[in-house]
C-alpha cells in the first residue's frame, strides 16, 4: 500500500443529503446547493446523494415535518397535522440503506434537518424547541456505520471541522484499503507507524496508549486487535487537531533534523514553528519546509509518515489552520 498515493475521484464515494447538490427535494422544492461541496469537494470525491423524505415517498411540495417528545419518545411529524407521523417509515427506510452506505468513506449531512441533522436538532416538547435531536435518517446512518467519517455542511466552514473531516475520510479509506488487502500484525504496525504522527497531532495520550496497545497485542486473537484498533484509530481522528499537539509534533520532525541542517536553516525552521504557535503564520509553512528538508536528508521513517501530507495540497486545506 502507497501511503501516499491518493486515490481518484471514482475510488472515494461520500454520501450527500441530495438537496446540498442543488437536487430540488426539499418541502418547498427548492434546494440548498453547497458551493464548496459542488465545486471543490466535488473535484475530489464521488457524491452518492440521498434524500430520506423523498424515499418514504412525501414528494414535493409537502408538508414539512419536526421532532416531537411524545411521552418520552422521538417522533416526527407534521408540522400542521400532527397525525401525519412518519417516524417509523423514516427509521425503517433508514435502516434499509446499510448496504450501499457500506461502500461510501464518508457522509455529509444537511443540518438542523429532523432527518438529515446530525446532531442539535430542534426537538419540540410542549411547543418549547430543544436543540437535542438526531434527525431520523443520520440516527440509523450513525448507528449502522459507527466508523464513518460524518460531518454536515454547515461545520464545513470552519477551517478546522473541515480539514478534520477530510482527513478523516482519506485515512479512513486508506484504512479500508488496509482491510481489503487482509490485515497482518507487521500491516497493522507499520499502518500505524505511518498515522502516529498525525494521530498525536489529535491526542498525544490516547495515541501512546494506542501504541502500547499495539505492542503488547500478540497475545489477542487478530479480528479483536483490528477491531479495537479501527475503533481507536478513527476516535482519535475525530477529535480536533490543537495548535499545541501540532507545534509538538512539529519540534519532534524538527528534532530527526538536528544534524543535517545549518544554522541558517534551523533557525528558519524554528521561527516557523513558533510563528505558527503564535498564530502569525499558518500550519503550511512549517509544514513546507520541513518536507524540503527531508526531501534533501531523507529519514525512511519520516518519508512513509503521513503527517506531512495528509491529503491533496490543491485542497489547500493546511493553509487556513
Ligand atoms: S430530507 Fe435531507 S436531503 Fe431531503 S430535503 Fe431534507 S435535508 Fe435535504
């Protein structure tokens, strides 16, 4: 497996609430085409839209639906007529999707949606909206595919959530490709070895005990050591890259360097790193230059590390953080 070789368009299928693609199935059939979706994410990935209240059959125009606390349970119905529930067509049609969900490396959801939202949707209790709700579709897809890389369009637009997400859904995909290949203790180590660096960037204390994990795993049947390794090693994804993690991943690349770099250059590379923990410069400085300079004193170790290439540069998406 090329760690670094992204893969095309075709081979990265993400599913799409369809009205974020400018598809007309909303209540009032209009849309909510997303611009950066369509015409950035759209160069990258493979849309494999859907639409949950369309499938049940509601069509358009229609009457819109919300979440209701009904005596402690989740419902949705109409917003008018309140006998008009479709809580169970939309669960059931949810459940249903599983097979094709299967074949996608992530999912973008359209928010506030009491189907598609995948988390603070209004839920009307006695007339008083709570923002607590799990549109009914996103529920099912979270529950049949907990791995998934899921996100909706509306935390796009932050630098952060954004490149989050992508990567997620590169090293998810390279971590299925894994799988496919069929997975061995060596695989697995050097899968690992490859990701330690952008995992520490997220969480440095779960990423150690992930390693430690790994090490002492021999004893354990290999289907439990992959199981618990995807489940750790997509967690560890999901939570937010700090500033703080990244400088110390930074200075640890920094650090294979020592002996091979002038003074000039290593002191550029040190006003890098700290102007980037100052906020005055962003994450792709750093980052640029140390890619130089290992290109000049190659390190094997540090070359099949994904940290330093995490996703296609057209993306852009280091320059912003
Ligand atoms: S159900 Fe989902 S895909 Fe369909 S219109 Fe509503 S938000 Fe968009």
């Amino acid at each position: 497996m090329d760690i670094h070789a992204f893969p095309e368009k075709s081979d990265i299928s993400i599913g799409i609430s369809s009205c974020l693609l400018g598809e007309r199935v909303r209540y009032d059939t209009g849309h909510k085409q997303h611009s950066y979706i369509c015409h950035t994410l759209g160069n990258f990935f493979t849309f494999r839209p859907f639409c949950p209240e369309m499938a049940i059959g509601l069509g358009t125009p229609r009457e819109t639906i919300r979440l209701v606390n009904i005596e402690g349970e989740t419902r949705a119905v109409g917003t008018k007529t309140a006998e008009h529930d479709v809580t169970q067509a939309l669960r059931e049609n949810g459940e249903a999707q599983a097979h094709w969900q299967r074949e996608l490396y992530g999912y973008i959801l359209k928010k506030d949606s009491p189907s598609c939202g995948m988390e603070r949707v209004k839920v009307y209790k006695k007339n008083t909206p709570e923002k607590v709700g799990v549109g009914l579709y996103a529920e099912a897809l979270l529950k049949n595919n907990p791995l998934l890389p899921v996100e909706e369009e509306g935390r796009l637009g932050d630098a952060v959530l954004r490149e989050n997400f992508i990567k997620r859904v590169y090293s998810y995909r390279s971590w299925r490709s894994l799988v496919d290949s069929g997975v061995s203790m060596k695989k697995l180590t050097d899968f690992h070895s490859a990701y330690k660096y952008s995992l520490l960037s997220h969480n440095q204390n779960e990423t150690r005990k992930l390693g430690s994990f790994l090490a002492e795993a021999h004893t354990l049947k290999l289907e439990e050591v992959v199981a618990r390794y995807s489940e750790t090693f997509m967690a560890i994804l999901k939570r937010k890259a700090s500033k703080r993690n990244h400088v110390n991943v930074l200075q640890h690349l920094q650090g294979f360097l020592k002996t091979d770099l002038d003074k000039a250059d290593r002191q550029e590379l040190g006003e890098a790193i700290s102007e980037y923990r100052l906020g005055r410069l962003p994450l792709i400085v750093p980052i640029v230059l140390l890619r130089h300079h290992f290109r000049r004193h190659p390190k094997p170790f540090v070359d099949r590390c994904t940290y330093l290439n995490p996703h296609p540069g057209e993306l852009m998406l280091l320059n912003t953080l």
